[in-house]
C-alpha cells in the first residue's frame, strides 16, 4: 500500500506582526511549522533594490532558513529582480501576493485587485518566465475580488506555468476575513488546478482540522494564521505531540518574555514596544479561557515594564482548551 506523505504546515504571513524577529522566536519556540512565510514586501522597485526593503528577509546578510519571501506587485520586472536579489542571498523560492484584500491595494490591480484581469496577470505571468527565473514562484490568492469566479479564468491561466504551488485563501476580498469560507468554492479550485494546492483559511483548531482533512484528504499542505496565533501549540497537536498545561503555561510564559526582550532592543519607544506585544497578545488571548479579561489586561499597559508585570498575572490565569480557543477565533477576534 502507498504511504501517505506527512503534512507540512505552514505559518501564514502577517503585515506587522510576524516580522523576522517573531518568526525566528516561533520556530524555536513551537513544534509542528515547517515553514513560515514572510509578509510581503511592496514597492522594492524595477532597477536596484534598496537594502531595507530585504531588511525582513535578512539575517547576517544571509537567506534566512524555513522562510519564503514574499511579494506583492502588478510588475513582472520587479517580481523578477525581487526574487532574483533574494536568490543571490540564497532564497530558491518566492511567493507572489495576489490575495491581499484590502482596498488601497486592490484598487491598485495588486493583490486579489489583479484577479478580475486575466489579461493583466497573463502578460506578467509571460514576462518573469519569459526570463527563466532563476527562482521557483508560488502564489497565494482567495477566489476573487468582487466575486467568486474569478479565480476559475485565473487557475486556468496558472495551469500554463510552472508554478510550485498555489495557496488558497477561499473568500473574496469583498469578505477581508469575515464570513465563513467557501469550501465548496476551494474544491472547485482543487479540481481545476494543475498545481500543487494549499489550503489556507479558518483553521481554528485540531477538530477544524481535521474535518478539512477529511473533506480534502489529498492536501498535503495546510497555512494556518489565526489559529497558530492564537494557539502556538496548535501545529504540534496536530501532529499527534501531547503537551500538558503545565508545558504550555510554561513555554507560552518563555516566549513572551523573549519577545519582549527582543521587541524592547529594536524598538526604543517604549508605547510602540508595548504596542506590538499587544497586537501579538490580541491573538494569543484565546490561548486563556477568559480573553477578554486577559486582553483588557494587556490593553491598558504604556510600557514594557508594565506588560511585564500585566503579563506576569496573566500566565498565572486557567489555560483555554481546543473548544474554547476555536470559539475564540469564531466569535471573539474582530476579523478585519
Ligand atoms: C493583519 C493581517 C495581516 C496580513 N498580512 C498578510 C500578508 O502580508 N501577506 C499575506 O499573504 N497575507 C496576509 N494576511 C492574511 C493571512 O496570511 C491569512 O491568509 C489569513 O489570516 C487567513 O488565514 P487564517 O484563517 O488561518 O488566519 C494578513 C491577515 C491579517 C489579518
């Protein structure tokens, strides 16, 4: 009989938040993430690109490893020098951001905003392989812009390239991260697609999980954000390792303490500091039964030594389990 392939996860990108420093630290920090994607990077231009523009991709002038860059762009010169620099800093893949739903993006024709235009896409697409890029090119994208079916003339397009994988988020961008997810919509996309398929979206915990893995049982890869922000453990549960309460209190406790060291050397702003811990906090309430106690907590800090000490209370606070983290996800968070 054929083995099945074990399945990778992956940690979504998020623009303010999982920058290098985060994703670094979550690596080291939880089990079960193969690999993590970048948040994308905009603007890096057609000619030469300026070295801050890569700051987030770099770590000692080097590629940094588990990760893949992301861009996002309507310009195949600049997809290409991007991911051409980032090869010759030792990236072999970059990620193409056509999903990013919101408005003064859309707007522009970047992000899930190039899904109505076949054309478009088609002579990018053409040129960066005219080039035979010297880098693999994946896509992230949702089903459309204004509607559903717009992705279908988009996947037959794809079908013509040699991309390595094409990542699914299944909502329009009209929905941002509100509403449910159009699974029926995501398997149409399986059907159509020549590509190795991911599947991203509302993968809220283990029990979530595995109903899509039931439903979808030929995926062999799964990007999962909310959730892994909210449930850090939640990769390692998936994958059959047993953590105690106790551990996790324990390593939860571990992790904020060295994000926060990390947070308050780059960041000498003490508010904005503290502003970032609490944006990661945001998420990582639903890792305690009582959120919204642990959030209005953190809300009220001004500087790190005051997260310290809100935090330090925190910890201490009874632990979510599966049920209660997914009913945060479904009815607590402010999905934007
Ligand atoms: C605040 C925020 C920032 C995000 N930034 C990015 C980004 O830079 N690139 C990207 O591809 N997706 C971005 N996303 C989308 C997430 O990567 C992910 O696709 C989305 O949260 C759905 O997955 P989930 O239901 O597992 O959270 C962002 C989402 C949020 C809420």
């Amino acid at each position: 009989m054929k083995s099945k392939k074990p399945i990778i996860i992956s940690l979504a990108p998020f623009q303010g938040l999982t920058d290098k420093y985060f994703r670094t630290l979550f690596l080291e920090s939880f089990g079960g993430v193969d690999r993590v994607y970048a948040p994308f990077v905009s603007g890096s231009g057609t000619e030469r690109i300026s070295k801050s523009k890569l700051s987030d991709l770099l770590m000692n002038e080097r590629a940094i490893s588990g990760t893949i860059p992301q861009i996002i762009s309507n310009d195949s010169d600049e997809i290409v020098l991007f991911g051409k620099t980032l090869s010759d800093y030792g990236y072999r893949h970059i990620n193409w951001n056509l999903g990013c739903p919101f408005r003064r993006i859309a707007n522009k024709n970047k992000g899930c905003g190039l899904l109505p235009y076949p054309g478009k896409l088609e002579k990018i697409l053409d040129n960066i392989f005219d080039k035979q890029p010297s880098f693999e090119l994946s896509i992230k994208t949702r089903l459309g812009y204004h509607q559903k079916d717009e992705i279908f003339e988009a996947i037959k397009l794809f079908n013509q390239y040699p991309l390595s994988e094409l990542i699914i988020h299944p909502r329009i961008g009209k929905q941002l991260y509100k509403g449910v997810v159009n699974l029926e919509g995501f398997n149409q996309c399986k059907l159509l697609s020549d590509h190795s398929i991911v599947y991203n979206g509302d993968i809220y915990n283990k029990a979530a999980f595995e109903k899509l893995l039931v439903m979808f049982s030929d995926i062999e890869h799964w990007m999962m954000g909310r959730g892994l922000l909210i449930n850090p453990f939640l990769a390692e549960q998936i994958k059959g390792q047993k953590v105690s309460k106790d551990q996790r209190r324990e390593r939860l406790h571990k992790f904020i303490k060295r994000l926060m060291d990390i947070t308050s050397n780059r960041i000498s702003n003490e508010s904005k500091a503290a502003g970032y811990m609490k944006a990661v906090c945001y998420y990582m309430a639903g890792s305690f039964k009582d959120p919204e106690k642990v959030f209005s907590k953190i809300k009220k800090t001004r500087t790190t030594e005051e997260f310290d000490n809100a935090f330090n209370e925190i910890i201490n606070l009874p632990l979510s389990n599966d049920v209660e983290a997914g009913n945060y996800f479904v009815h607590g968070l402010k999905h934007i």
